[in-house]
C-alpha cells in the first residue's frame, strides 16, 4: 500500500513542478521582447547601415581570486560588432578596447559576477551590457554589440 501510495506522490510532485516551471519559462518569454534592448546591450541599426566584426584575437584570461589563491581561471573569446563606417577606427583603438575590456572582466570577477552558473543569460547579458558601455566610451555610437565567441571556466 505504501509503495503505489509513494508512487502516487511522486508523479504529483513531478507534474506540479513541471507546471510551475512552464508557467515561470512563459512568464520570462513574455518580459524578454519588452527588455531585449536594456538586457543586451543591442541597439536596433538602420537595415542599410552595414556592420563590421572585430576580432579581438587572444582569448581574455580572467583569474578569479579568493583568499590570496587562484580558485579558477575564467576564459572569454570576443568580437566587437562595430558599423562599417569606423572600422578602420576601431581597428587603429583596438588596445585601448582590449584595454578597457579587461578592466571589465576583472570588475566583474571581483563582484562574483563569475562565481555561480556561467552560462546563465544573466551573467552573459550583464557582461555584454558592460563591455558594450566600456567600448562604447572609446569608440562611442560605432560600437553596436558585443559577440561571445567562448566561454568557459577552469576550476584550479
């Protein structure tokens, strides 16, 4: 009696948990077209505006730090989205922007924003709004978005 009893019990919690995480996944998708532009950092370029991509070449290696100790490395590879018009610009800026991006990246290690699930679309959106504002500071509207070729985290 005790085992269709536990049974019973199990599939309950399987489907109220399956319905409540439905319910949580819509609520998100509804939100998400109304945030898109404040969440990634993306402005919205004119169709006949073309746009050109800058490879910033070496992987950035972030460590992250906790009582005088590496814990782990964070590894990001990344393109700058930037209008054709001032890619030559772009180019001839490009160690101020790695420069700038870095600042970012070990800002964003020290508030812990690396510490928990990498690959949230938190995480990611929160680091892409922040490098576009630090490229944006250099290269103003020529910067348009920031493109996440790797990510990852090696665990020490």
């Amino acid at each position: 009696m005790k085992l269709p009893l536990a049974l019973v019990g199990v599939a309950l919690g399987l489907i109220a948990g399956g319905g409540a995480g439905s319910y949580w996944y819509l609520a998100q998708a509804r939100t998400a077209p109304a945030d898109a532009q404040a969440t990634t950092g993306r402005i919205e370029q004119p169709q006949s505006e073309a746009l050109a991509f800058i490879d910033m070449e070496r992987k950035f290696v972030v460590p992250l730090v906790r009582g005088n100790r590496v814990r782990s490395l964070v590894v990001v590879d990344l393109r700058l989205e930037v209008r054709a018009s001032g890619e030559s610009r772009a180019i001839a800026l490009k160690p101020k922007v790695r420069d700038a991006f870095l600042d970012t990246l070990y800002a964003l290690a020290i508030a812990g924003a690396f510490d928990g699930d990498l690959y949230s679309n938190n995480v990611q959106d929160e680091m892409r709004a922040r490098l576009l504002q630090a490229a944006r500071q250099i290269l103003q509207d020529d910067a348009s978005a920031i493109l996440i070729g790797e990510l990852l985290r090696q665990d020490q």
